[in-house]
C-alpha cells in the first residue's frame, strides 16, 4: 500500500515534506496489518502510483543479481544499490545444536507467516515448555504467538496451515533466555508491554535478575529508563507461581544464562545446559558477560534459536567481510575506485550496517545512502544514461524467465485478500511460488 506520508487532511503541518513512503506491515508481527487497516479508513488518503511503473526504477531479486554478478547489471542502469539485509541465522556452536524441535527463530517467523521456504517447516508443539534463546523483538514476536489464544490469532493473517498447528499446541511455559541482564536487553517497551499485558497469561520474573537495578534507573538514557522502569513494575506485579491456573498460560524471562548444550533423552529434546553469568564493567547497560563455573538444567521440548541474522556473499567480486558479514562501504558507497567497476555501487541496510536496530535506524541508514547517491549525481559521477528495467526483462524472456512486475504482484494483493475474506480474515497468503507465478501472470 503506497501512500502519502502528509495525509494531508490528517496533518497539514507536514505539507511542505509531501514525499512518498511504503507502509508495510512487519512480518514477525501479522497483527499490525488490521491495525492500520482499522486506521486508514479514518482518514483520508490518496493511492500513488508506484515506482515500478517508471522505467528508470527496478527492484532485483537478490539470487537473481547472483546470477547477473554486477557487471552485467551494470549494463543496465546507472546506478544499483545491494538491499537484501540479512537471511542467515547465526549459529551457537554447541553440542546437538541441529537436533530435532532445535528451531532457527527466522524459519519459524516465516512459517506462520507463509514464506514459500519455510512453509514445510516441522515444529512440534505437542510438550508444554518452550524456551527462546535471545531477548530481542523477534523474541518476544514468537512468544506471542505461543502464548496468544488462537481464536485472536485466527482475525490475522496469519496462514491457516500454521493456525492449525497452533491450534492443536500443548505448549504452556515459555523461557525467554538472556545472557546478560535487565539493563541490556533489545527487545523494545511496545513489544514488552503487549506481551505483559495478554489475558489469560501470567508473566514470572526471577526478582534475585534485579538485584541492583533499582539504584542505577536515574543514571540510564529515557528510552531504556522507561523499559526498565516497566520490568520493575511487573516484578512488582508479578503473581506468585503457585497461584497461576492450570488454565493459564506463562511467560518467564530468565537473565544471567548462556546455553552450553542441548540435553536430548533417545535423540528427543528434554533439556537445555546453562551456565550462569555474571557482568563486569563500569557502564551499566554496556557491561560484558562473563561465564561462572556454576550450571543449572533447564527443562524444555522445544527451543527457539534467536541470537541474530548474519548477510550472505552473492557476488565474489564485491568486497564482503565474512567475519562481520557486511559489505565493505563507506557511508553505503561500496567502492571509491573508479577503475574496479564498482563506482556506482552502493549499499544500504543490514547488509552495509549490520543485523541491528529497528526498521526507524534502517531508515535512517536508507535516506544517509540516498543522499550519497545524489552527491555523487552532484560531483559528476560516472553516470551514463543506461537501457534500465525494460532491457532486462527483454533479455529475460529471451531466457524463457518469467518476470513478476507490480501489476502481477497487485493480482496476488487482490488473491490473497479474496481468500482471506472466505475465512473472516485480513488474507490468506499464497506460500507456493509456482502459484504465485500462475496467478500474476
């Protein structure tokens, strides 16, 4: 959905920055689609066209640059930009790391949410403690939609194949594991808050994880002063464990944790080996995490593996540092060397800043690199006028390529909408490329 960032109606004040955005709808999280569906028919606002439409603009698919390598898509336009962020899981490296019901958190977010890859995804929810290993977003994402009853699940969109494993779920407790403490989690406070506050869901804290904090909340920055002073309040408000219903489901952070190991009985999960950590340093929300000798046993049938993403390489002639996973560039310009071939490369996201932050700091990242571009248009850069989209799509169907354009992809839009409306829901996405081909084209 394309709109105009003013909505002019809504926010006059904003007239003079009438530029365009996308509004999109995060993936780990199906419920903000119908949150600003509800909203948009509020107000007044205007569809523009996109950008496809024009022939100098063209999104590539990344295994489809792969298969290009950069010089020949430099045939084609002027300038291109390397967006295709972060897609592979960092791994722990422990013992039966890739045994049965061990599940990389990204896999799971694009099973329910119908990623063609990860649509066949095997997750079995049939024991009733579940862990989470990370204290991010995501995190927090999949502990929602464990603990979330699925008759509010059923009003996203999420796919019907995932509504009915999660309907048939047995899982009751969820351990969400940190490292370090409360003063460095990532997770944000609108996430917390909205898992804290789901009915028929109680949340236990381990108040020995605060000892200390309360003394340091004046010295932290607002925003984590904030999230902090939240915790704190649900410490406080916290029931006690043996007066939760056995019809009631349990969210449980646990800090101060490193898993050593998975504990399999007959090559089945049961458990999880911590160490327990303590922090060192001075600045409080900085301090590093340092192992103690001492273990504990975690039992579980189900972990979710949520430590971070990292980039993948897809073109050798690109300089990419396979320790960070980044592509070497300066403020997004990947190369200054006008004899390589890269001049007028440039990349922007995670895959040029690294698997951290929220979509705000990506944005902010996007408009740093767009300014780069435009300064190098300005300093007269090596720009000659190219074929663009067109050409490429010629050359193609020559190869027999099938191409989704936007009006394809409105034909799935219009599909999936359809299909959802049969089951009183927002859509219901197509998880299988072939039809998605079928139906766009």
């Amino acid at each position: 959905m394309r709109l105009s960032r003013a909505l002019k109606d809504k926010w006059p004040q904003y007239n003079e920055r009438h530029d365009k955005v996308i509004l999109q709808h995060d993936n780990a999280r199906p419920h903000v689609a119908k949150v600003v569906k509800i909203y948009l028919e509020t107000l007044k606002w205007e569809v523009l066209p996109h950008p496809l439409y024009s022939p100098d603009v063209a999104p590539l698919d990344y295994h489809l640059f792969q298969s290009m390598a950069h010089g020949l898509a430099d045939q084609y336009f002027r300038s291109y930009k390397e967006t295709y962020g972060a897609d592979k899981d960092k791994m722990l490296g422990i013992e039966n790391e890739n045994a049965d019901n061990v599940v990389a958190a990204r896999r799971f977010v694009g099973w329910y949410n119908g990623l063609p890859e990860d649509k066949d995804l095997k997750v079995d929810l049939s024991g009733e403690k579940a862990a989470v290993l990370g204290q991010g977003n995501v995190a927090l994402d999949i502990a929602r939609i464990l603990l979330t009853p699925v008759d509010e699940l059923r009003k996203t969109d999420i796919t019907e194949h995932a509504l009915a494993a999660l309907a048939d779920s047995k899982i009751r407790e969820l351990y969400l594991v940190g490292r370090r403490g409360p003063l460095q989690v990532s997770f944000t406070i609108k996430e917390l808050r909205e898992q804290i506050k789901k009915k028929n869901c109680a949340t236990v804290w381990r108040k020995s994880d605060f000892v200390g904090v309360p003394e340091v909340l004046e010295k932290l920055p607002r925003p984590r002063k904030r999230l902090t002073e939240l915790m704190l309040k649900s410490v406080d408000e916290a029931q006690n464990i043996n007066s939760i219903s056995k019809d009631m489901k349990v969210f449980k952070p646990i800090f101060f944790r490193s898993p050593k190991k998975f504990l399999l009985d007959q090559n089945k999960l049961k458990g999880i080996e911590l160490s327990c950590n303590k922090l060192v340093g001075e600045d409080v929300v900085q301090q590093k995490c340092v192992s103690t000798e001492d273990k504990e046993i975690l039992d579980c049938d189900l972990v979710f593996r949520s430590i971070g993403y990292k980039s993948i390489k897809v073109d050798d002639a690109i300089h990419f540092d396979d320790k960070t996973g980044l592509v070497v560039n300066d403020n997004g310009r990947v190369s200054s060397d006008k004899n390589d071939g890269l001049a007028n490369l440039y990349v922007a996201g995670w895959l040029g800043t690294g698997p951290v932050g929220v979509i705000l700091h990506t944005m902010g990242n996007a408009f740093q690199v767009a300014k780069a571009v435009c300064e190098d248009l300005s300093n007269g850069g090596t720009y000659n006028v190219k074929s663009g989209f067109e050409e490429i799509r010629k050359d193609l169907l020559k190869n027999n390529i099938k191409v989704v354009d936007w009006a394809g992809w409105e034909k799935i839009d219009k599909y999936e909408i359809e299909q959802g409306k049969k089951c009183g829901k927002p859509r219901e996405k197509v998880c299988d490329i072939e039809k998605m081909i079928e139906i766009a084209t």
